[in-house]
C-alpha cells in the first residue's frame, strides 16, 4: 500500500530551505522587479524562498510549478516551457508542487493563481527569462573553467559543450559555479526553430504518480496525529446555526471534539467515517434563512427584468486602437434606430441555469495551526488568496504561514474559493497543534457550491436587405462581481456577465449590451469557461437564428461577417470541414456550428446529431481550435475533450434548482455527468500559428451548447432556447 504520510509539498521553512540550498548548485528566481536572482541574494521584498529553478551538483533539475496541477498538464506544460529555453534533458527534471510565495507571482497579471486559462499565457515569457538566464549563467561558467570565449559555448541535453573541442561538461558539474555568478539582465532567448520539448507530444510528468497511486490529492493528505472533520452545514444556503448538542455525540467511537465556526459545526474523530457517523447524528438546530427563493419564481423574475429599461447598465466595447485600450460605450441610439427602420425584427429569449461544479474530488483541506506558525495544504486554485486568508484569520506574519497546494482532482472554478480553507484554519484554531483534515461530502459539495449564476437574455435583432442591421441584448440575473465583493466599473455591466453577449468579431452595425441585476444573494463563482458559459450559447444561437432568417447558410453566414479576421475564418473552415458540413443527410440528421473566441484562443465546434421524436442521438463533435504556440499537441486535444465532455454534461442536463432557499439536487443521481457510453465520436483539429500561446483548458466548453442546439434545428426544425435541453424533454436516446 502507498505511503502517503507526508505530502510532497510538505517542505522547509524558508530559512531551511535556503541554508540547505547554500553552496548546493543553482538556485534562481524573479525578484519583484522582474530581475533574475539567486535565491542567497533574495531579500524580504524580493525572491521569499520562491525559486522556480534549482539545478543541483548531482544533475538533477527540479522546476517548481507555479500553478496549480488540475489535471489539465500545467504540471508539465509549464517547467517544459523553461526546461526548453534552459537547454534541459526532459529525463533529468523533476518537478516540484507550488506553495504559496511572492516568488512564483506572474509578472503579467501581478497574482499566484490559476484561473482564465492564464497558466501558460502568463508565465510563458516568464519562464523562458528563466530558463534562458540560467543556460547563459551555465555557460559562463563552463567558458570561465575551460578558459574560452563564452560563444563557444552551447547549451543542449543537460550539458554545455566546447564547440571547437567537443569538451563537455554536464549541469550539474557547473551549477555551483554558476551559482557564484551574477545573473544576466535580458538573457537573449532562442529562436522557436530551436525548441526540442515546446511543440512536441511527450510523456507527462505527472502520469506515472497517478497511474501508481502516488501522487497526492487534497484528499490524500495525512499527518501523525491526525483528526478528521465532517460537517453539519444549513440546507438553506442563508442559514445558520442556531444550537447543537455536543454531549449527545461526544462518547460516540473515535470523537475528539465538536466545535463551532462560521455557518457550520463540526465533529472532529480519528477517521472521516467516524466523524460523519457522529456529524450526522448531531442534534443541530438551524435557523432558516430568510430568502425562500424558489426557482420558479426566480425565472419569472428574470423574465420581468428583461423589460426594466431603467435599471439596465450598458456594457461597453473595447477601444483597442486607441493609444491605450479604453472602453467606450456601445452606441444605443445607432442600435434603436436600426431597429425600428428593420425590415424584420427577431426578438427571441433564452435562458439557462444555475449551474455546479461537480469536480471529482470534493472540498478538502487540511490544517494544523501552532502559537508561532500554520501549515496548510489544500488542492486549490488560489494561493495568493489563501495565504492573505490564512494569515488573517490566524493573525500570524505572512512568513510564518505555510500554504501548499496538492494534486487538484478538478477544479473548473470551484476551487478558487476558499471557503474550505477558512473551515479548516477555523477548526484547527480550537485544537492546536492538531492537524485537522475537513473533508466535504458529495451532497455538501452540491449544495453548499458556488453556482455559476442562471440568467435570461432577450436579443432584438434587425434584418433588411440581407443582412443584420442591429441587434441589441439584454441580460438578466446575478452579478458574480458584486457577489465577490470587486468595485462594480461605475455605469458599466459585470464583464463576467455581459462580455461577449454579442461577438465583436461579426461585422455588422448597430450593437448594444446592456444589463439587469437580479438581486438575490445566492453563492456565486467562476465557472470553467467563465462568461463564455452563458453568452456563447446566446449569441450563437442567435446568429444561426438570424442566418436561417435569412435564409442563409449558418456557416457560410459566420464566415462573410468574418472576413477582416482571417485567423477565425481559418478556425471555422476547419470545423466546418472535418465535420463535412455540405454532405447531404438523411431526414432527422442535420449539423450545427458555433464559434467562441476567448482566452487568447479560438475554437469552432460543428455538433452533427439525429433526432426522434424527443430521443437525440449525437453523432460526433468536430472541433478547430486555435491557441497560438502548442506546447503540447496531445495535452491540448485532451483538455478541448474534457472541455467537450463537461459542456455536453451542462447542455444535457445540468441545472440546480431551488425551493424555499435550499439547493435540491444533492450528488450524481440528480445531477448526472455524461457516462462514457453516451460520448459522442469527437475529431479535433489543431491549427499551427505563430501567436504567442493562449488558454485551452476552458476553450472547449462554450460551443458545445449552441452547436447542439443549432444541430437540433437543423435536424428537426425545433428551436431549443433553453438549457439544459433536458428541461424541454429532450434526452440522449
């Protein structure tokens, strides 16, 4: 059996960390200006103990990530992309999990987390810096050993060789020495001809630990001593605890204690099943909330606030030619009067719902908190965050805070929050020197999320003379931003919300967005694809609705309102294509597009299905995406079909639904996930292009739900608003 007594994160305290580092081969970071530095040279502002790469006298080269390892290969994407720029043998790295330090912060966006597909967009040039310093402090250093000019020195499979004598001498031999170097300034890059790891297919660094059991989850985590903690949490999402009965559950086996904290009680005892027997068993009382929001209602509330032209908030466009990128507003009166000069006017609706996240390892998070310091691990998104949390619940310094981010069995948004972090801190606040795992039940996991939110959109479109003359959205429900607690951007929509309701890419005139907040204060989050999740499935489905209005080709369509864009047009053609769009098919089979363009990517999904009555079948899913620079061919096409395989789930049947407050849907039974006999043939296609990269790991998911439903259109003639397609009785034969 697997010893898992100690994460591997577990590591030293700073001052360990660099007194053991100290004459032991090469040790670099970014210091907070953005200079490289060697970790002995960091100071309070600078590197903290975050060193990205350490070349050690024995030839290893461990790499720390600086995200977090979702299982969308960022565990390997990442240290490939310095590996790479650092002249590395892929056998000779070995890579070390994140923990939370100002050290591993991208430059680009100033934050230490993983979120918006950011990982490898920006971190890229980053760890290229990196890689590239450390290979020209190598070389250095062999040139200085051998007495010749440092041009004569190449850098390639972990080793640096003499070019005119072929002496070689391996990292390892020359990383002490390098390490007495200053580290260059601007490191001069390679040219992308010269990439041996970015681009190409190869075996995953995580792989091996997973398929051997090994590798250490959230979930996984244990330490001598340990307590388990389950919880007893309000059903109704506004609740709280009013009383509970310690005495009746303390002589049960195994319990060690029960305590209170915020919004919950928990049962702590030497195993999670012990724990849960007594939680459940607990008397607790709990004082309602005072919502009582039922779903039912809720939509119709929606509906009504498509028609409230006083409170809606436009949402602006942004002014890229501008000396410095600015929003500027979206004309309305250029949109209201191409409307009514229409010679048609669609005015259609649609909706979708508040979603889950329904990641396979649930809420976890372990936490041991002693007078001077606290140690936390927890498969999160979120380090930056967390470490903020953390020392302020605990009102310990920053630097006596120890936050390590596991293995994370799903993410999808779900855990950028840190909800489970403040329970575990709270609960080991009461037991010091205990550590204290709070493990979440499936059900607790579903009905205590934070719900992408529902919405409504209503979309007026005008058509004459062939063509869409204006169109104008509106969308209603929760704003995520205030939610969270951000400053709104004054008389300007929630971009979380409202980006993208209507492509900026379609040429044509007369756009407007504009928004209404619902103001209901269910939990709301980030969700994988973020505002694409909703406003792809609009807009769309809204464009295919305008093309069949006019009697055009939904793909030709698409393409002639795309011509200033030739790198989209070339991402369309290929969907379009390997799904063979024009092929004749039989009566009940028809073929639906959608585009979706976010992350710094692009991605065109052709939906090909077969309808009966109310049974769909789904024939296959082609798919062209275009990311910039592959680091990995083979890690991308897995991401764009976990992404595939999670907006198919969404589009079938995810939806949480309320009554009196209180979330219904509870675990997999009701709330099911697409099984793996139900997955559609998928055919991806890869564009090559010299970008520099975007995301892909969010990519996949927008498209889904409106090629489907355009899909379904086409087979059936039946125009399928709302999600999930459940929801209109329609379900997979």
């Amino acid at each position: 059996m697997t010893d898992r007594s100690k994460a591997p994160t577990a590591g030293l305290s700073r001052r360990q960390f660099l007194a053991a580092s100290a004459g032991s081969g090469l040790l670099l970071g970014i210091h907070g200006s953005g200079r490289l530095v060697l970790a002995a040279d960091a100071d309070a502002d600078g590197l903290r103990g975050g060193a990205f790469l350490h070349i050690l006298p024995d030839g290893t080269i461990r790499i720390t990530l600086p995200t977090s390892e979702l299982g969308q290969g960022a565990h390997s994407a990442l240290p490939r992309i310095l590996a790479d720029e650092l002249g590395a043998d892929w056998n000779d790295v070995e890579v070390a999990m994140t923990f939370a330090n100002a050290g591993f912060v991208a430059e680009t966006t100033g934050r230490q987390r993983t979120a918006a597909s950011e990982g490898v967009k920006v971190y890229f040039a980053q760890l290229r810096n990196i890689g590239a310093g450390a290979r020209e402090m190598l070389c250095q250093a062999a040139a200085q050993r051998w007495g010749v000019p440092l041009e004569e020195c190449r850098a390639a499979a972990s080793r640096v060789r003499h070019l005119p004598t072929d002496r070689e001498a391996s990292f390892g031999e020359l990383a002490t020495a390098a390490s007495a170097l200053a580290p260059p300034e601007q490191p001069t890059l390679k040219d992308p001809s010269e990439f041996t790891l970015i681009g190409k297919s190869i075996p995953r660094k995580d792989i091996q630990d997973k398929v051997a059991g090994t590798a250490v989850f959230g979930i996984d985590v244990t330490q001598p001593g340990l307590l388990h903690a389950a919880l007893r949490m309000p059903h109704q999402f506004d609740g709280e605890v009013a009383s509970f009965d310690g005495s009746a559950v303390q002589a049960m086996p195994g319990v060690h204690a029960i305590v209170e904290i915020d919004g919950a009680v928990a049962v702590l005892a030497d195993s999670f099943w012990r724990a849960n027997k007594a939680a459940q068993a607990l008397p607790v009382e709990f004082k309602a909330g005072s919502s009582g929001l039922d779903t039912a209602a809720m939509r119709e509330t929606l509906r009504q606030s498509l028609d409230n032209d006083e409170a809606a908030i436009q949402f602006p466009d942004i002014d890229t030619q501008a000396p410095v990128p600015a929003l500027r507003p979206l004309d309305k009166a250029v949109t209201d009067e191409a409307l009514a000069a229409a010679e048609q006017v669609l005015e259609l609706e649609y909706e979708v719902p508040y979603l889950a996240h329904l990641a396979m390892e649930p809420m976890v998070c372990t936490a041991v908190v002693e007078d001077d310091s606290c140690h936390v691990w927890a498969p999160s998104q979120h380090p930056d965050g967390g470490h903020a949390l953390i020392a302020e619940l605990t009102g310990l310094p920053k630097e006596n805070v120890r936050f390590d981010i596991t293995y994370v069995g799903g993410g999808f948004g779900r855990k950028f929050e840190l909800d489970t972090v403040r329970q575990a801190v709270q609960i080991a606040m009461q037991v010091p020197g205990r550590p204290v795992k709070v493990t979440w039940t499936r059900e607790q996991d579903v009905q205590h999320d934070f719900y992408r939110p529902g919405f409504a959109v209503r979309t007026r479109i005008g058509l004459g003379d062939g063509a869409i003359t204006g169109m104008h959205s509106r969308i209603a429900g929760q704003s995520v931003w205030r939610f969270q607690g951000k400053d709104q951007i004054p008389y300007t929509a929630d971009p979380t919300v409202a980006a993208l309701l209507i492509y900026d890419v379609y040429d044509f005139p007369g756009k407007y967005i504009d928004f209404v907040e619902a103001p209901w204060r269910i939990p709301v989050g980030l969700w994988r694809s973020v505002t694409l999740s909703q406003n792809t499935f609009f807009a769309e489905s809204a464009m295919d609705e305008a093309a069949h209005a006019l009697k055009r080709d939904p793909y030709e369509f698409r393409r002639d309102l795309l011509a200033a864009h030739p790198r989209i047009v070339a991402v369309l053609d290929a969907a379009a294509k390997a799904a063979d769009w024009d092929r004749e098919r039989p009566a009940g089979h028809g073929v639906g597009i959608a585009l979706s363009h976010g992350f710094n990517s692009l991605c065109a999904q052709v939906a090909e299905v077969a309808v009966e009555g109310d049974r769909l079948r789904i024939l296959k899913m082609s798919c062209a995406f275009d990311c910039g620079l592959q680091i990995d061919p083979q890690t991308i096409r897995a991401q764009l079909e976990g992404g595939m395989v999670f907006g198919l789930s969404a589009a079938l049947r995810g939806e949480i639904t309320f009554e009196n407050g209180a979330v219904m849907e509870s675990n997999f039974n009701n709330q099911p996930l697409l099984r793996i006999d139900e997955t559609p043939e998928m055919v991806i296609e890869l564009i090559q292009s010299d970008v520099p990269p975007g995301g892909a790991g969010e990519a996949g998911v927008p498209p889904v739900a409106p090629a489907l439903a355009n899909a379904i259109y086409a087979a059936s003639g039946r125009r399928l608003r709302r999600l999930p397609f459940s929801a209109d009785k329609l379900t997979l034969a």
